[in-house]
C-alpha cells in the first residue's frame, strides 16, 4: 500500500509540473509601447500575468513537496524492515 501511494504522489508531481509548464506559457505576453519623444519608434514590453503567475508557484511548489515525500516514501518502503 506504502509503495502504491508513493506511486500516486509521483504521478501527482508530474502532472503538477505539465500544469506550470503549461501555466507558465500562458503567463507573458508581449505589448506595444507607444514612444515616449515624437518621431521615435514603438517599443515592445513583456507584460505577466499575475493570476496566471500565482499558479504557475504554486504548481511548482507541489510538484517539489510531492516529489520529495513521493520519493522518500518510495526509499523508505524499499528499505528492508529491521528487526
């Protein structure tokens, strides 16, 4: 049972780090500038997102905590029992 959730956690972390991925696409967009001196030329910036920022931590938070405890449970029930 030990080692079947400790498989659930990993997988657990893996798809918490497809969601950052995928959040942390969708986190930056690009902007037009307008000059800031007339006869100049438009400048670009790259705006985040702050919701979408938000997430992207906290997906890649769990995914670490659930990383470590996964693994640390995974050594832990290959260890032989002592007596």
């Amino acid at each position: 049972m030990t080692r079947f959730r400790a498989v659930v956690e990993l997988l657990l972390a893996c798809g918490a780090v497809a969601g950052c991925a995928i959040s942390w696409s969708a986190v930056r967009t690009t902007v037009a500038v307008a000059p800031v001196a007339k006869d100049q030329p438009a400048t670009t910036s790259v705006v985040y997102d702050p919701s979408l920022l938000l997430v992207t931590l906290l997906l890649a938070t769990a995914a670490g905590m659930l990383a470590v405890v996964g693994v640390a449970r995974l050594r832990r029930a290959a260890r032989p029992a002592s007596a």
